[in-house]
C-alpha cells in the first residue's frame, strides 16, 4: 500500500531487514560425528522426510541440509539465526522476535502484512507457519531440521517459492527419559531446560513435556537509561501425547506455547547522535516512547505464539498408508519501537500483528516395494490476519527533523499529550484466505540406476484484503501519513486466484557411493490483492490484484558417500528465472509504493562436506555463490532495479570447522571451532542508489564482507550422567549491522542496528 511512513512491505515489520547473524554453513554432523578417542567413527547419514517419506539424506534429488537433535545441541544451535551458519543458501535474520527475515538462495521472505503471502516456507512437523510475525520459534527437544533449498511448492504447497525448513519435534514415546539443564552467561544471560518423556499408563499411550526460559540483557544500551536494546526474554513449553489406537494406527498430538517479551529495538540513527554519544550503531542509543503512546506502552515487544497439531498415521496394509495432518493455530504480537532513532520525539509507531489459521492435510502414500512410490493428497488453509499501526507524531520536533534542525535531548524527554501539537492516526490491513490443494507425485525405477519423478500441486485460493484508516487527532484537519476510509470503516475487495505448482526430476545411481541428478521444478507465491489510501477514491482506498511470483529452477547436483563412512560430499547448481518480483519505492512526495519490479535471475552451487582424519578428528565445511540479480531490462524497457542485487543476499558464503577429542579429567572433552564468512549485503533492492531514493544521497545502508568465530567445548564425564557446555560466540567480537535503512531512510536520516558482540557462557546438564 502507499503511505508515507514505514514502507509498505515493511509496515507490519517495522523496518525490516537485515543479513543473517551467522551464514555459510556446515553439513549436519549426526551423533557419531563427535568421536570419543578409541573408538571409530562412522559419519551416518541422517534419515529425513522432504519428499513426505523416509529416506536416507545422500538419495534424496535436491539441495538438502538436515540436522538431528544431538548436533544442534553440541553446535549450540537454539534459534533459526544459529542454523543458518550452517546451511549453504540459507540466511536468517532475528531483528526481533516479531521481525524475522528468512531467505533462501536471495529470495526474502519477511513481511509480515496481513493481506501478503510468504515467499519461503517455514513448517512445524508439516504445518505452515510461514506468516511472518508467528514464524520465529525458540528450537528446542527437536528431533530434527529439514532445510530443502530450490522451489518446492509441490512438496510443501503454500509459500514454498524458493525452498522450505520444516522443524520436527520430538515427539512422546514409551521409553522413560528426562533431563535437566541450566546455564548462565555474559551480558546476563540465563538458559533453563528440560524434558520428561515415557509411557503414562501403558506402552499405548506416552506423554512427553519440554520447556525452556532464556533471558539475555540488551547489548546496546539505553543513553536514557532503563533496559539495553536488542535483549531476550522467552519462555517455550510442549506437551504432546502418542496414542497407539489399534495395532497399525498412530496419533500424536502436540500442543506448543511460546511467549516472549524482550527489550525494544535498537534502531541507531546514522545521522544524529545521543547527547555525549557518536553515531555508531553498537554504541549506546537514545530512543524513547512518549506522549502515552498507546497506553503508555514502553518500547518492547509481547508476543505469544499457540499451536495445536495432531498427527494421525494409519498402515492400510503393505503398500498403501494414510497420513492426516490436522492443525490450529494463532499468535498476537505488539511491537512499540521508535523509527526516528534521535531521542528527540518525534515520531513512534507499533505493530499490533494478530492471526489464526486452522488447516487440514490427507495424503495417501503408496510404495509397492519394487519400482513405483507415490503420493497424493488434498490439503485445506483458512487464515485470518489483521495488522494494525498506530502512528504518533509530535509536529514541533517533526518540523525541526524534517528541517535537519535536531536538539536531541540528554534525559528522556516527558511530554503532555496534547492534541494541538501531536497528530494521532492508525491504519489497519486486514487479510483472509481460504484456500484448497490438490497434488500428487510419483517416483518410478526405469532401473536398479536410473529412478525418474514428477509432481503436481493445484491451488485455489478465495482472498479478502481489507484497510482501515483513523486519523484520531490531527489539529491540521487531516492525517500526516494516512486517510480517514469511508466512515472510519474497514473496506473490503476480495477475489479468488489459482495455479499450479509442478517438478520433474531424475537420479542416476553412478556407483554404489555416487549419485547425480537433474531436475526443473516451478515454484510460486500465490496472487495477493494489494491495498492503497488513495484520497480521490470514493471510500479512500484503492485495491490493487498483484500477479502470483514464480519460480522457474533447473537444478544439478551430486551426492556421494565413501563406503567407510568417512567422507561425504554433497553439491549442486543451479539457475532460476524470476518472474513478477513485488518490491516497493519511495517517491518524492513521501509516498511509499508498490511495484512489480519486474524479473529476476540467479545462478549459483551450494556445497557442504564432511571428513573424519581420524578417530578423534574430524573437519567440516560449505561454501555457495549466488549471483542474483534484477534484469536490467525488459522488451527493450529499462527497469527501476536493473542490475541490482537482492537485499540480504551476499554473493558467497563459506563456512568451516572441526571437531577434536581428547580424554582429559576421567572424561571426553570434544572441541569444535567453527567460522562462517559472508560477502558484502545490502539491505534494500534499490541498494543504496541515491537515484532510486527520495532523500537519501548517501550510499551507506550494507555491511561488508566479514566473519565471525565461534567456538563450542563439550565434556561429558567416563561415568555419571551429566555433560557440560562451554561456549564463545563471535569470539573475535566483530562489529557490524544486520539492519539498514528503515523508516528514517524516507527522510533522508536511515537508522542502524548492530549485530550481536561476543557472548561467553556454560552450561550443565544433567540426564535421568
């Protein structure tokens, strides 16, 4: 939509951003893959499910990075941002709790309007929960991560453009087992866990329950005092239930609940320092709410996520199986941030994301044992969504910003709400979608070598979009960034929209170790129906239908495996060819604008590769390239972005590590170092142009190429039950941004926000 504040694929992100944390990438390191000296290691494939059945990670055709519960653990990984430093093609960006960014292979998915559909897929054991402001979920008792790169809308339907990730939790089962942890760190940092699983009253009905509370001070700190920026405050719980039904059904029910209420975010303004402060953006920050904003919201974040999935598993007899997938889930997520970055007030918004979504997946999956498996199924989505932003603007001090006079305060600064110098509005997005898939896919054997697939998926989907827009005070008469909507009132459009989805692949068995493949799959996002303020209209609002982006990819890649299980090796290239890329401008009148920016192409490889030199050594390491770039033209007409490169994606990326054993102290202490490396970014599609922007003539929004070191130590005792974890991330203590641009790029002042610093901490653990 056009407005004149926070960009229109931004609006319900408040400034959206930023490069992934950690990049490149390891391959998955399976349990085996810390050795304990004496004993030999064998680097065991994990078994995953990205084409709906049980296979081996080395026979599966695609780009495929797969980590199981024990190697996140030893690798430290507890959040999205953490995996992402070792999945090749994956980046992932945690500005906050509300405000995640997931790309895969240059395309980002993060805005989290109600009316707009997600670029790349994020799934909890199957179900979607790709919407931007729900997505970000604390990894914890997890059985395993699938992260499938290329389009994969077949497999995974909605939002599966240009790759999914699907989380598979650890689900309850009769064996008895629980553990405990407890850990503690720099900048206050406090991490509680731990689970209990076994049979409640007999082996047919098993209960699990896992929990984790981690809090973390900010590491910019407030000049105003009160909390540092960019904290963490979570607490996640699961409970789930297996049912043994009759002796060849199954049904797991899994309820999760998540709620987090960190410290605000640090957005640094690069043009105006705090009182005794400078402008780089990990030193400290004078941001502030004021004029009793929203209640007297202070800036931070309340969100909560639930969800509710059952899983039901049927064997109908030798070949044929039944798979119900049925789910409910919802969130509500309030954000007060200010996007001035001045400490003077003059601007402060929030975002106020709720939505809930019930969905309902059959498959039915055949194998015959020899040549031919194969699935189908039929899937329903309903979703219900608003986004509301509340603006507050003090005219004074936004006439002196907007002027380039700026007196930034020492102290907080403590107004009286008065409606003749503040100006009041909101405006709320509104999306519902109900929506029905039909797919099928097939994989036949043309030999003991030579296996061929192909899929289909077609989806209809029944949209409404609709606005709101209240202008509450104004002493000018009229909003300064929005319209009033007919009667103050929601106006709708709606429409329905279908496509298809499609891949075609095959694998060749080279040897026994080596397999290739080649395959072409389409990918798409489906139609969203846009909507505008526009003052000339009847009801103030205009409704713009935007055309589904798609995906053409052609894929080559190679897996091989050495039959001693020391080795593998695991690569692809490919190609893809975008068509209709949403992006969005910021014209001279202030007015933020939706445009299709035309088409897009990459070309690229992923790597990842394992070795173990021997028993108690072991290396580890990815590199990818992915040269993604808008056309510069089209049928001889020049486009806005031409030549640019996608934001958030750096050009290469490498990762490497190792693990190392030694017997010390009556115990195994395993070390694994790890460094991950990424190219320059940029944090906008009109990279930084000045000629692309309304003010801004500095070309200063990207961070260039850098890496980071971390470094895990475990040691787990000869005898006893327990473990311990020490830890240092980014040890090097690298200072660079993940967030560029943001609202005050519009008037020509972007804002800043710093990575993480170096983090040191332990943990202990202990299992009954």
């Amino acid at each position: 939509m056009a407005i004149k504040t926070p960009r229109a694929d931004r609006l319900s992100n408040p400034l959206l951003g930023a490069a992934a944390l950690f990049l490149g990438t390891t391959l998955c390191l399976p349990a085996s893959a810390q050795p304990a000296p004496g004993r030999n290691v064998a680097i065991e494939e994990i078994v995953v499910t990205a084409q709906l059945r049980e296979q081996s990670i080395g026979d599966v055709p695609m780009s495929l990075s797969a980590f199981d519960g024990d190697t996140m653990e030893r690798l430290g990984i507890q959040q999205f941002d953490e995996l992402a430093a070792f999945v090749p093609g994956l980046e992932v960006q945690e500005q906050s709790p509300n405000n995640p960014s997931f790309v895969i292979r240059g395309i980002t998915s993060d805005n989290g309007a109600a009316n707009v559909e997600p670029r790349v897929s994020v799934y909890q054991d199957g179900v979607s929960i790709a919407k931007s402001r729900g997505s970000l979920v604390e990894l914890f008792d997890i059985e395993r991560v699938e992260v499938a790169k290329g389009p994969q809308s077949t497999l995974y339907g909605r939002a599966a453009l240009i790759g999914a990730i699907n989380v598979i939790q650890a689900k309850a089962s009769p064996e008895f087992d629980a553990s405990v942890s407890a850990g503690l760190g720099t900048d206050n940092l406090q991490v509680v866990e731990g689970h209990i699983n076994g049979a409640l009253i007999d082996e047919d009905l098993s209960g699990r329950l896992a929990f984790r509370h981690k809090s973390r001070d900010g590491y910019v700190d407030n000049a105003f005092g009160g909390a540092a920026f960019n904290g963490v405050d979570l607490f996640a719980v699961r409970g789930s239930l297996n049912f043994r039904m009759v002796e060849n059904a199954t049904a797991d029910l899994i309820v999760n609940y998540q709620k987090d209420s960190p410290s605000g975010t640090a957005f640094k303004s690069g043009s105006f320092a705090p009182k005794g402060g400078d402008l780089k953006p990990w030193s400290p920050a004078a941001l502030s709410s004021f004029g009793g904003f929203e209640g007297g919201k202070d800036l931070g974040i309340e969100r909560e996520v639930t969800g509710v999935t059952l899983l039901v598993d049927v064997e109908l007899n030798d070949q044929l199986s039944l798979h119900s997938t049925s789910a409910y889930r919802e969130f509500e997520s309030l954000e007060v941030f200010d996007p001035d970055g001045t400490g003077v007030p003059i601007l402060v918004f929030a975002e106020d994301a709720r939505g809930e979504q019930a969905s309902q997946d059959l498959r039915l999956n055949y194998d015959n044992g020899s040549r031919l498996t194969a699935f189908a199924g039929v899937s329903y989505f309903a979703e219900d969504g608003r986004t509301r932003i509340p603006m507050l603007t003090y005219i004074p001090a936004a006439l002196g910003f907007y002027s380039g006079v700026v007196n930034v305060p020492a102290e907080k600064p403590v107004l009286p709400f008065n409606p003749l110098a503040m100006v009041s509005e909101e405006f709320t997005l509104y999306g519902e979608t109900s929506s029905y898939d039909l797919y099928g896919d097939a994989t036949y054997a043309v030999s003991d070598r030579l296996a061929v697939s192909a899929g289909l998926r077609w989806s209809n989907d029944d949209k409404v979009s609709g606005i709101r827009g209240i202008v509450k005070h104004s002493p000018l008469g009229v909003g300064l960034n929005i319209n009033n909507t007919a009667g103050k009132a929601r106006i709708n459009a709606s429409d329905d929209f279908d496509g298809q989805s499609w891949r075609l692949i095959s694998r060749y068995d080279v040897t026994a170790d080596l397999n290739v493949y080649a395959s072409y799959a389409r990918g798409r996002r489906p139609d969203v129906i846009d909507a505008n303020f526009e003052a000339t209209s009847a009801n103030g609002v205009v409704f713009t239908p935007v055309d589904e982006e798609r995906v053409d990819s052609v894929e080559l890649g190679a897996k091989y495996a050495h039959p001693d299980g020391r080795l593998t090796v695991h690569g692809a290239v490919f190609t893809f060819d975008y068509e209709n890329f949403q992006s969005v401008i910021s014209e001279a009148n202030g007015d933020i604008t939706t445009i299709n920016a035309g088409n897009a192409d990459s070309t690229g490889f992923e790597l990842q590769t394992s070795y173990q030199i021997m028993e108690n050594l072991g290396v580890f390491g990815t590199a990818s390239q992915n040269k993604a770039r808008f056309d510069k033209s089209v049928n001889g007409r020049p486009l806005i972005f031409g030549g640019n490169r996608f934001r958030l994606n750096p050009d290469n990326t490498f990762s490497i590590g190792a693990t190392y054993a030694a017997s010390a102290l009556s115990g195994t202490f395993t070390v694994v170092p790890t460094y991950s490396w990424k190219s320059e970014v940029f944090f906008d599609d009109n990279n930084d142009r000045p000629e692309l922007q309304a003010s801004d003539r500095v070309q200063d929004e990207r961070q260039g190429s850098h890496g980071l070191l971390n470094l895990m130590v475990n040691y787990v005792p000869d005898a006893g039950n327990y473990s311990a974890q020490f830890f240092v991330t980014n040890a090097l203590d690298k200072e660079y941004i993940i967030d560029a641009g943001n609202v005050g790029d519009i008037f020509g002042a972007p804002t800043f926000i710093a990575g993480a610093p170096r983090l040191l901490g332990a943990t202990v653990k202990y299992q009954f």
